[in-house]
C-alpha cells in the first residue's frame, strides 16, 4: 500500500514538473512567435518622438514638448492629428495573418510604398521599427511588417473601420498646428484692432490694474464718455481663446498681390509675458475695393486671407472670427 501511494505521489510530481516545463516553454515560443506582431505601444505617454519616413523621400518629426508636439523642430502640430496617430499606434492590432499566397505581394507594396515608423522614448531609445502599407481591398485592413521579419500581417483598429495609413501619410502642412489666437484671459496685456478705412470703429484695448483701458486708435477719433462694460470686455477676450484657420494658403500663387492690398482690419495681441501676434485680414469678395472708402457688407464676406505674423498666409472664416471683429463703441454701456 505505502509503496503504491509513493507511486502515485511521484508521478503526481513528475505530472506537475512536465506540465510545468511544457507550459513555460509554450509560453516562450508564443512570446517569440507574437515578438512580429506586437505593433502597438500601450501606453501613448511612453512614446516621445516619432519619426516617419516615405519611399518618396518625405520625411517626418514628431517630438513632445510638455503641452504640444513638435513638427520637424520647428512648427506646432496640429493636435487632431497627432490624437490620430498616437491613437493609432496604441491600438492597432492584428487582424490575421494573410495566406501564403498572398504575402509576396504584400511584400512587394510594403517595399515599394511603405511608410517607416520609428518610435522612441524619453531617453531617445528605439522602442519599436515597423512599416506601414497599403490597404486589403475593402479598406479595412491595413499591411503591416515588423522590422526585420519576413511576415507581414493585415492590422486593424478594433471598433473602427478604415485604412490605418491615413494616419501616418500626413505631409507638409498637413501636419500643422493652424490655431492663430490661443489666449486665456487673465494672460492677455493688450488687444488693438485697426480698421484702415473704418478709423472710428479701431481701438486699443489695454490693461490696467484690475481692469482695462478702451482708447481710440486714432488720435481723430471722438473719445465715448461712458463706463466700460466689463462683461463685454470678457466677452471680448474670451474669443482669443482657441481661433484657428480652415486652410493653409502659403502656394496661393495669389498671394503677393493680394498682400499690397490694404487689409479690412489689422488685430494685435500681446500676452503678459511680452509674446504678441500681428494678423492682417483681407476679405474674399469680389465687390470688396481696397482703393475706396468703402468697407465689404459683412453679410457678404463669408471668407478672409489672412496673414500671421508676416510669415504664413492661411484662410479663416467669416462666422468663426466675427467674435473678434468689434469696434471702438461696443465696449461701453449705452446711455
């Protein structure tokens, strides 16, 4: 009887050692064979420079900053894009592996017109190499290859339909941050607008003490005796807060003639901390002649040109800056 339970009790333990044994070595192939298919990053606060690179030569940098991205060291990226990519680098999983019929050709895209992704952390190490492809036939699978691996695979974003590469194939200004005006309030120090060929509606707006000052811009200009209406006031700067443009238009071949136009209005805003932005607007009418006193019906001026800072020329819309576009009078409280 001892003798048998000892049997028993041994082979219990071998069981247990061999299902052991088995179970990690299991785990160490799957770990090795999923080490190609493990795209994502989990965590998007782990990720801290991007860099992705075209077959055509295009060539992309994306780095964190501690409230915005960086795009080729030199412009703010636009935060609905980078939400996108890094969306997409934290979810995207693989959706199967392609017959293998069907790899050679997939090769052959990725070779031909694969995107290189390369991700880095905060000490600027490499986390992760891959390509992305073209797209299955009904676009809801995208090809994907790990660097260094010969197997491609389709991935997906799971709950969402379309071709993962839209994501990365941004170029240029694409990639560009186009907010104008992102103020707070208690950061703005001054404000002035000037309307050229509507001088008694420009002003300068500037503050002091725990409030503001509301002059006229031009000396000419009557001066309204009656009390600021503070409400407006925050009103007012409250617009300044997140303005962006629809478009870029830095290729309008346009451009320079439409620049040595005399603008509807020039706006200035200058921040506590001595940083300032000058924009000029120029309105997308046709009736609308610079060359006579005579300002556009606001009712027809749906778009303007506008240019920042003297350095890019981007269109806006009408309906979106019209919080902005106050004259001198609209500050005071009527009589």
């Amino acid at each position: 009887m001892k003798k048998t339970l000892i049997l028993l009790i041994s082979f219990a333990l071998f069981g247990s050692v061999t299902a052991w044994y088995l179970l990690t070595q299991q785990d160490d192939k799957t770990t090795l064979l999923a080490k190609d298919q493990r795209f994502s990053i989990e965590d998007s606060e782990n990720i801290y420079k991007i860099f992705i690179a075209s077959k055509k030569g295009e060539k992309t940098t994306l780095e964190r900053k501690e409230n915005y991205w960086l795009y080729n060291g030199e412009y703010k990226a636009r935060p609905n894009a980078i939400e996108n990519l890094l969306d997409a680098i934290t979810r995207v999983q693989v959706k199967y592996k392609p017959p293998t019929a069907a790899v050679d050709n997939m090769v052959k895209d990725l070779a031909t017109n694969g995107l290189k992704v390369e991700l880095y952390n905060n000490n600027n190490k490499l986390l992760k190499t891959y390509y992305v492809g073209g797209s299955t036939a009904d676009e809801r699978g995208t090809y994907m290859i790990m660097e260094g691996s010969n197997q491609p695979y389709v991935t997906y974003i799971p709950s969402w339909e379309g071709n993962i590469r839209f994501r990365y194939n941004l170029t240029g200004e694409d990639w560009r941050d186009k907010t104008i005006f992102t103020y707070k309030q208690d950061d703005i120090q001054s404000v002035s607008i000037e309307y050229p060929k509507q001088r008694n509606q420009s002003f300068r707006l500037e503050r002091s003490g725990n409030g503001f000052e509301i002059k006229p811009f031009y000396e000419t200009t009557p001066i309204v005796n009656q009390p600021i209406s503070e409400g407006k006031v925050e009103a007012f700067l409250e617009g300044f807060k997140s303005l962006g443009a629809e478009a870029f238009e830095n290729e309008n071949p346009r451009r320079d003639s439409i620049l040595k136009l005399m603008p509807f209005s020039i706006i200035k805003i200058s921040s506590k901390d001595g940083d300032s932005t000058t924009v000029r607007l120029f309105p997308i009418i046709p009736e609308y002649d610079p060359a006579v006193t005579r300002l556009p019906n606001a009712d027809a001026v749906e778009r303007y040109f506008l240019d920042w800072n003297g350095q890019d020329f981007m269109l806006i819309q009408h309906r979106v800056f019209s919080k902005i576009l106050w004259g001198y009078d609209f500050f005071f409280e009527k009589k």
